[in-house]
C-alpha cells in the first residue's frame, strides 16, 4: 500500500454540513469528490460506457449494490482509503461584505445584489438591515487548512495521480461548489499549480472531448473542447477571493440573461425554452412537466446541475477564476417527459452552448486557456 499526505486548503469558504447542519470539516464530501473526478479520469478507458465505467468504480471505491449476470449480488470493500486528521468545526461565523453587481432582470430594469449571495442563495440568505448572512452559521472559513491521508494499492498510483491533479485544478467541495465556493488547494509531490495549466496539455488531452461528442451522454464524463482547443477560461487576477467571486457573479449573470424569455410565465404558460438548457430550476419560470402546481406558480420539482464549473485558485499574481466546461446531454429521463416537439436534440443544445462559448469569449475579463 502506498500512503500520501496531501495538505488541503481552502480559497473560498466551504458549505460543508453534518447531520445536524454544522459546518466542518468531513470526510465524505471529499471522497466523493475524488470519485468525482476519477470517473472523468478513467471514463475514456471504460469507453464511456457508465456501465462499465461503475463496475470499475465499485470494485475500487467499495460498493455493496452491484449485480453479477447470473442476478446475485456481490460486495467490495474499499481499495482506498482516506483519513482527515482532524475534523475542526468551521469558524466563519459573520459573512464579510458582500460587493454589489448589476442583475439585470431583478425588479424593475434590473438591481444591484450582492454577488456572493447570488452564487451562494441557500447556504447564504439575505436580511434586511444585515445584509448577505449564513443561513446556518458556522461555515469553512476561507484559508482553513487540514492534512488528508490516502492510502491505496501501487497499482493504483497512476489513477490517483490523475485523480487528485484534476482536483487540484478544478476541484471544489461542499454547497453551491459549482459557483466556486469551497475551492480547494491541494499540495504534495508532483501536483501542479493552476500557473502549469497551459503546459498541462498532454494529460489535460487524455480527459478532454469534442463537445458534441459530449453532449450525446446525459452524464459528466469528460472536459470539453471544440475547434480551438480546451473548453477553459481565466479572470483576470485579483487581490482577493471576494472580488474573484464577484468576476464570476458577472460572468453567471450575462451567461444567463443572454437567453431572455420569449414565451415562458411559469404558471401561465410554462414552456420549455434554451435557458432551460443552461441550469434548472429556474426562478418564475418553471416548465410544466418538470413542475408541480402551487399557490399562483410551479413547483418546480426537477433538476439540471450547471455543466460550467467554477473554481477560484491563487497564483503569483493573485486570486484567479477558472470556468471549465464539462459537459452532457439533457438527462433522458427529463427529455421524454417534454412533448416531442420541444424536446431539445444535440444540434439545438450545441447551439445554446456555443452561444455560451461566444459570450465567454467576448469578454475582456476573461482569456481562454
């Protein structure tokens, strides 16, 4: 067995709850983490066939659910194993000020709201007079460190390799990870920083896909490029995490409102439309057969994660935004449920992404990797 000591730290405070909603550090999250980003390691091999692709994981990570051919179950145990060294509550107790950006579609002609609470809603809240706060204080502060010990078979070294350098770069932990929060660093031998991106080519190839090709599965499974290479975009730097997470409220707004809605009154005529593409739930503006009545607007019942991940990182000269594409197709099961008319093919969805690319691409903030 092969054992390694990884220090974590964090850039961006972490929404990492127990059982009881404390905020602290915790295992689990992180070994889901790991698998996480060991399916988009190994996913090629396994010929991105999830069926394939989950077997191989249970035989890794442990599993006691899986079925042989002839109907009977079988168990593994875990071939990794993990251990934090300490499990420190949280000490973020007051969220910090919260800088103000422009949401165009709040009330009438648009509103200034905080950009940390538009990344954050539902770990943060907002209180008159307050302002942003933690809905359930405490949280992970941001600079909190902790040391995570992993112990595995040599024969293993390489997907772990792999594995924890796709963390390094893109890993994030915890509630609302997608919009940044809970950005991790990982050090230890042979980890790269966010600066090596650009030179990380060769293997960043070996986990990459044609977008396309990508959006044919209804799961994540690889990075995603297109004719100019790695779907990948950096910040400019800036002097803190705060001002970083407001960059990327900016982006999410303008990403998002680039698709206004034509048609779409949740209640009163809740169709299907390309913002529906991008994340849902969608806020008053629901799709009836992802919905279910309530008292003067939907319910809206189902969800599409973000395929956009990001993740604030430190180099030599400051706090960086990283925005990575990994994407897939609309989930089959929500697809079948819309009427045949208005379920959105590969063709409609690369459109809508590629619009999201352009927009990416437009912004003098930002600068493709």
């Amino acid at each position: 067995m092969i054992q390694q000591r990884i220090g974590l730290r964090f850039i961006t405070p972490a929404f990492l709850g127990d059982a009881h909603q404390v905020g602290g550090w915790r295992t689990p999250p992180l070994k889901a983490l790991l698998r996480a980003w060991w399916r988009v390691f190994a996913a090629r091999r396994c010929g991105y066939d999830h069926r394939r692709l989950r077997e191989e994981e249970g035989r890794l990570f442990g599993h006691a659910w899986l079925t042989a051919e002839n109907g009977r179950a079988w168990a593994y145990q875990s071939r990794v194993r993990l251990r934090l060294e300490s499990w420190t509550r949280g000490r973020l107790e007051r969220w910090p000020s919260d800088p103000p950006v422009r949401h165009p579609e709040v009330g009438q002609g648009g509103r200034q709201v905080g950009a940390h609470l538009y990344l954050g809603y539902g770990p943060l809240s907002f209180q008159t007079g307050i302002g942003t706060r933690l809905k359930a204080p405490p949280a992970v502060e941001a600079g909190a460190q902790a040391d995570l010990v992993l112990a595995y078979p040599e024969t293993l070294r390489d997907d772990i390799a792999g594995t924890l350098q796709l963390m390094a770069w893109f890993g994030t932990v915890g509630g609302r990870s997608r919009n940044g929060w809970g950005s991790l660093d990982l050090e230890a031998d042979e980890i790269k920083g966010v600066e090596d991106l650009p030179g990380g080519e060769p293997f960043l190839g070996q986990v990459t896909r044609r977008l396309r090709d990508c959006l044919e599965l209804d799961w994540p499974h690889a990075l995603g490029s297109d004719e100019r290479g790695l779907l990948l975009w950096r910040t400019v730097p800036k002097p803190s995490w705060e001002e970083t997470m407001r960059a990327l409220a900016e982006v999410k707004i303008a990403l998002r409102t680039q698709f206004p809605f034509g048609q779409n009154r949740d209640a009163t005529n809740p169709v299907f439309e390309n913002r529906h593409v991008l994340a849902y739930p969608v806020t008053n503006h629901g799709v009836l057969q992802w919905s279910r009545p309530g008292r003067g607007m939907l319910k809206q019942t189902e969800r599409i994660a973000n395929q956009l991940r990001f993740k604030v990182a430190r180099d030599a000269r400051g706090y960086v935004g990283l925005i990575v594409h990994v994407p897939c197709g609309l989930p089959d099961s929500l697809a079948r449920k819309l009427p045949p008319g208005h379920r959105p093919l590969v063709e409609q969805q690369l459109v809508v992404w590629r619009e999201v690319h352009q927009v990416l691409e437009s912004r003098r903030d930002l600068q493709r990797v």
